[in-house]
C-alpha cells in the first residue's frame, strides 16, 4: 500500500479526488509547513474480527514454566 503526501492547498483544490483515492484503500496523507498533520481515511472501515482459537495447538509452554528461578539467577546480578 502507497502513501500520498499531499500540502494543504493542494488537498483544499484535489479533496474529491483524494477521498476517492482513501477510499480505495490508499493512505492520504496531509502536511502543513512540511509536517504531517493528519491522515485521510475513509468511515467505516472496521478492523477485521478476531478469531477465538485460531491459533489453538501452535503455542506450547514449558512444563517448568511457573517454576522457581534458581538462587543463582537472583544473585548473580545480571539479568
């Protein structure tokens, strides 16, 4: 995905074309005094749902996982 920068003024004279372009997907962004200021997106566009399990059976823990770290590790004063 590209990103448009765009100045102010020329958002001001091309704004129906570039909500054309957002809302195609395209990122719009717009500057004032060469710092961007804001980003052109169109409504409604709703993060994708989340999937409960999707990834079931891909993450294993360790079967010490909870156990005690040894005294070593504590006094060695090292992360």
């Amino acid at each position: 995905m590209s990103s448009k920068i765009v100045t102010v003024e020329e958002a001001e004279a091309r704004l129906l074309e570039l909500i054309g372009l957002a809302e195609q997907g395209e990122d719009i962004v717009i500057t004032h005094q060469d710092q961007p200021k804001v980003k052109l997106v169109p409504i409604g566009q709703e993060p994708p749902k989340r999937v409960f399990g999707q990834h079931r059976g891909k993450i294993r823990m360790s079967p010490d996982f909870d156990d005690p770290l040894p005294d070593d590790f504590w006094l060695s004063g090292t992360p």
